[in-house]
C-alpha cells in the first residue's frame, strides 16, 4: 500500500521540481493527459459511475403512440447498463477542469400500448460537460464543486418485440428523457466527482514510513491552480 502511494502521488503530479520558496516542498505539474488517465481510471475503469446509476430509477412517460395511435405508458423505467463509456479532460485556466463523459445508457421498463403490455429497451446516447473547481482549501485538502453540468442527449433506439412503436412514440420518449435525464444524471456525477477527490486526496496526504529512518509526511500546501497546460499542485 505504501508503495502504491508514493507512485500515486508521482504519477498524478507527472513532472516533479522543487518549490522556489519552500526547500521542502514540491511543485507538480498535470498534464491534462495524465489527469485524464488518473479521472478515467476512478470513475470508469473502476466502476464507480456505474456502481452509482445501476438502477436509477425514471419518471413514468405517457403519450399517444403506437398502432392506431392507441395510449402509451412506459412504467418501471430504469437504468440497466452504462455501455462504452469515455471520458475527456479539458483545463479551464484559473477556473478548474471541464470533465466530459459521453457513453451510451441502456435503460428498461414497461410498456403498455392499448391493451397490450410487454417489455421495452431504450438505448440512449449522453454526453455530460461538467465545470470542476477547486475550493475551502483547509489543512491539506479541498472541497470540489460542479458549478455547470449540462447533459446533451443524441440518438436513441427503442426496441420493442411487438413492434408497435411508431415515431410519433420515439419523439415522446425522447422529449421526456431529454426533460428528466440531466436533472438524475448530474447529481449522480457530483457525488462521484467528490468520492474520486477523497481518493485523490488520500494518496496526495499521507505518511510513509521509510524504514529506521522515520517517514515521509506530505500534503497539499494550497490550492490546486490551472492554466492552459498543466493543472498546479504544491505539496509541503
């Protein structure tokens, strides 16, 4: 686990040099590709945006649709498997990072059209833009607010065995997801964005023993800073 903690610390830091006024410090510099790698790894590759939408559940939706444009409602819809996600990375100089995740939601529920009821699957692209800043620095840590997030929906195919569908439905279910999906989805992406920052902040403070030698105690000194290129840290 130490070890584990030190190459965290290197790898997130990437370029290492010493502080001008504090000997005992360091100065990091992120490239926006590490801090992408290091983002991708905690909220994709272990599972943490999908361990927090499995089973979200959505409103009802209720139109007029279907063969004969008999009345249509979709009950029971809910969030099944989040398939291919992607993340990216942009730095926002002096604000923060602008973190987008762009995957495909595979949603299920009920759907009942005229007397018929049956099974129906939604696949959704999403693709949400969220502002990250970087704020109440205090002993070494920071709290991270999301002060926009914006979920865009794009294309979506609804399968249904009895293929009763007709267009005028895709567009209900389209409207109604495009009104209801930000509102669930963002909240979702502030709670793991703030679990990633304790994990962060977790392998940036910590004390290492070295040996007989004693051990190593390092921090964040301040807040993180951006700039085009690189996201700041200075550790103490």
């Amino acid at each position: 686990i130490t070890m584990l903690k030190l190459f965290g610390m290197f790898f997130f830091c990437g370029l290492l040099s010493p502080s001008q006024e504090v000997l005992s410090g360091l100065s990091c510099a992120v490239s926006p590709g590490a801090m992408q790698n290091v983002l991708s790894d905690a909220i994709l590759q272990n599972g943490l945006l999908q361990q927090h939408l499995q089973g979200l559940v959505l409103p009802n939706i209720m139109g007029e649709g279907g063969l004969l444009n008999a009345p249509t409602s979709i009950t029971g819809l809910h969030l099944v498997k989040v398939r291919l996600p992607r993340l990216s990375v942009v730095l926002l100089p002096g604000i923060g990072v602008q973190l987008t995740i762009a995957a495909k939601l595979e949603l299920s529920g009920n759907c009942l059209v005229g007397l018929l009821s049956e099974l129906i699957d939604i696949l959704v692209d999403v693709n949400i833009t969220a502002n990250i800043k970087c704020t109440n620095f205090e002993s070494g840590t920071v709290q991270v607010v999301i002060e926009d997030c914006l979920c865009i929906l794009g294309a979506i195919k609804i399968k249904l065995l009895s293929g009763l569908l007709s267009l005028s439905v895709n567009e209900i279910v389209l409207n109604q997801l495009t009104a209801t999906l930000p509102g669930l989805l963002c909240p979702v992406v502030d709670i793991v964005v703030n679990l990633v920052n304790i994990q962060l902040l977790g392998t940036l403070n910590a004390v290492i023993p070295v040996g007989t030698a004693g051990t190593i105690h390092y921090q964040l000194a301040s807040l993180p800073f951006t700039s085009g290129l690189f996201l700041g840290l200075d550790l103490d």
